[in-house]
C-alpha cells in the first residue's frame, strides 16, 4: 500500500532544525508520524506498542516520552529517526476502528516504510517495541528492501500466551484456569463471557475479530523467516515481557543477535524487578532511556 503524503511541516524548534511533523491519509484515516533526520544514511522507522501509544511513546495520562528520548538518542548518533502514532493513537484518527484487524497495523506500518523510502533513505531499519515487534517482524518477512529488523521487548510466543504469563502475575491461581479458557476460545475463533469483571475490556465482544486475528500471528514462525539481518533486545528487568521470550526468538532464528540489556525495563529506562515499583517508572517523563540501548543500536546498524 502506497502512502499518499498530505502534509509535511517543520516544527519551530530552534534547538533542532531537523525535527519535523509528517502526516499519511488513507482508507483509514489520517495518521502522524516525527522525523528526526541526522546526517547518517541509515534510519531507522519506530513502530511503537500495544495501546494508544503515540510517536512519542505516551499513551493517555502515561506520558514518559520514552519513544523520543529514544530518538533523540539516536539522531544524536548520526541515525535519522521516524517515530510513528499507533493507529489508535488519540492524535490519529482512524475513521472506523471497529473494523480494524492486526492487517491494519501491518498495512500502517508499511506505509510509514514507504514515506522513509520515498524520502531518499536506503539503509532502512525496522524497530518495533513491544507489539511493534510483531508488526516489525511480519514487515522483514513482506519486504525485500529492508537493511534489519530490531525487535524490543518483543514477544517469541502468540499473544494468547503472553497474555496467560502477564495475567498470572495479578490474578490467584483459582481464577486463572477461567481465564486461560477464556483466551484459547477467542483464538479458536469463539465468543466467550468474561471470566472476570475486571477483565470486561479485554473481554469484549466487540473486540474479538481484532483479538483473535492478532492471535493468529506466531512471532517465532515470522523471526525464523525473516529477509534481514535480526537483532532481539531484550529488558532484563522487563516485567510485562520477560527475558525467556527474546531467547525464544532467538532460538527460532539463530542467525539473530540476541541482547539483554541490564537493569532495562519495558519503558526502555532503568527500572526494577518488583512490579508495583516498576510500574512507577512507566510515566516518569524524567528518566531517560537507558544508555545502553542507543548504544547497541547504533553497533548493530553500524554492522550491516
């Protein structure tokens, strides 16, 4: 799917004459992304997570910036940047969501691709953080034009299954046969109630053709047939996506280069183990995105 470019405006920004809005209209509506040009070759298109997550990383009253703070790193490294909205992202506007499917991820990502290409970029990474990953590894497998994928805190195994780990970890064990019932049902295409009241929104009716064509995705069979160079990178304090599933994608796609970064959490920043302590960081907008990250980013593009 081609992009069709309606607008491109620089931002006022006197410490940074090289960062710019850009926004693609489609059949699904209007969308935005942010360039952070550099004066390297390569860039590199973030496809961010699971939620509402805009280009900066932010998602409602979550505002941690860690999206951009990743940009920024990395344009300061000599890496162009674009940073797109999710399709949900409460700035985009998607004309009907109810009748999106994981696809429309996928079709949005590859647009955002083509406006890099267009731009005159032919070292192009893909980054896809959290479910990101997912539709980063999907575009490795589509597309032949692509110089690597890097998979962040991205999941080896269907989304039914993370799903039963990160529930585990918030419900008794009494409630979770209930509830890994529940999810194997809406993966083999059935409706069924939920099986807790606090669980209603994921739960929903309305949502299950999304839920269920997400779940059709295995990440381990796209990382095994992927046309480009691999990197998996992992958070080691990562609570939402533990260790185990970068080792998973690397097992299914040895070639790969498989990376924990000490002390990250899943917001990309220095964070801790316990949950209830992580989950402060998650809208800290004053801590930074962990060094290390930007760091073997750049190695790994410098590489190929």
């Amino acid at each position: 799917m081609k992009a069709f470019l309606v607008s491109l405006f620089v931002v006022l920004c006197p410490w940074n004459a090289q960062s710019q809005d850009v926004q693609i209209e489609n059949e699904l509506g209007t969308f935005h992304a942010h360039w952070k040009r550099a004066a390297g070759g390569a860039v590199v298109v973030i496809i961010p997570g699971s939620g509402t997550v805009d280009r900066f990383g932010n998602s409602g009253s979550v505002k941690g910036n860690n999206l951009l703070y990743l940009s920024d790193s990395l344009q300061l490294r000599g890496i162009s940047v674009l940073s797109t909205d999710k399709l949900s992202a409460s700035e985009s506007k998607p004309i009907n969501i109810d009748s999106l499917t994981y696809d429309s991820f996928v079709a949005l990502a590859n647009e955002w691709v083509d406006v890099a290409k267009d731009s005159g970029y032919s070292k192009i990474y893909v980054l896809g953080h959290s479910q990101g990953s997912l539709t980063a590894l999907i575009l490795g497998n589509q597309r032949d034009d692509l110089a690597g994928v890097i998979s962040l805190c991205g999941a080896g195994q269907p989304i039914q299954e993370i799903l039963k780990v990160q529930l585990a970890a918030q419900f008794p064990p009494e409630q979770m046969d209930g509830i890994r019932l529940a999810l194997d049902s809406v993966a083999m295409g059935e409706s069924p109630k939920s099986p807790s009241p606090f669980l209603n929104g994921l739960f929903n009716p309305s949502q299950y053709p999304f839920l269920k064509s997400w779940m059709d995705y295995d990440p381990c069979i796209f990382a095994a047939q992927i046309n480009c160079p691999l990197l998996i990178l992992s958070g080691e304090n990562d609570i939402q996506v533990p260790v185990s599933e970068g080792e998973l994608l690397h097992n299914c796609n040895p070639a790969s280069q498989n990376i924990v970064i000490p002390g990250m959490g899943h917001m990309l920043k220095k964070s801790v183990k316990l949950r209830v302590l992580a989950l402060q960081h998650y809208g800290n907008a004053e801590l930074p995105v962990i060094h290390e990250l930007p760091e073997t980013i750049e190695a790994f593009i410098e590489s190929n």
